[in-house]
C-alpha cells in the first residue's frame, strides 16, 4: 500500500513538471506513456517499465517534430522576410503553400515522374526499386 501511494504522489508530482503540450503537435510523454504502459502489463506485467519506454519515445517524436516545424519555418523565413509570427505559425503557413503535410517536408503528391524516354543503353529508372 505504501507502495502505491508513493508511486501515485510520483506521478502527480511529474505531471506538475511536464511541460504544456499542444493538441496540434504529435506524440509526448502521456499519451505513448500509457500505450507503453498497456503494452507492458500485457507482455508479463512490465507496465512501468512500458510507461517509460513509451514516455521516452513520445518525448523523442515531439521532439523531431518540433525540429522539423523550425526548419519550415527557417525556410518560410527565407521566402518572406520580416514575416511575424511564431514558428508554429510560419510552419504552418509553409505548409500550406507548399502542399506538405505535418511531419513531412516534401509535397504529399511526391510521387516520381518521369520526365522523357531514357537514353539509349540505359534502362528506364524503376520506381519499385528506389
């Protein structure tokens, strides 16, 4: 019971200290933390053990799309000086001109194109082998 009860005022405590999140980004400590944690009860009781791999693998997607977002917004920048705003704002807005979709930096309709015959000699490039 002891037990329990630290673990519960742990978990309070850490909730106080993770930082706000918001709804429009992916992953974080929570929500991958629980999954982790369901998956680990699951797989021969392990759920703390779960919850923190899931935590830490939620932390480490945010933190790529947070990375990913200021690098729009370096390149929305470039393409709009003096642009206001936050870099959310302006990974958006990049997003949106460019036809990209959250957590990718190319076009979404990025398939390959052909653009002509192949050389004489040379086999046509095979999409199904890049």
């Amino acid at each position: 019971m002891k037990k329990l009860l630290s673990l519960s005022l742990a978990a309070v405590m850490a909730v106080g200290v993770v930082p706000v999140a918001h709804a429009s980004e992916p992953g974080g400590c929570i929500k991958y933390g629980a999954a982790g944690a369901v998956g680990g009860h699951v797989a021969n009781h392990h759920g703390v053990l779960g919850a923190m791999g899931g935590c830490v693998t939620g932390m480490y997607v945010r933190h790529r799309y947070r990375k990913e977002s200021r690098a729009k917004a370096a390149l929305y920048d470039k393409e709009h000086p003096g642009a206001k705003g936050t870099y959310a704002e302006k990974a958006t807005a990049y997003d949106v001109e460019h036809s990209t979709q959250p957590g990718t930096m190319n076009p979404s309709n990025s398939a390959p194109q052909n653009n002509g015959p192949a050389p004489q000699g040379q086999p046509a490039p095979d999409a199904t082998h890049m």
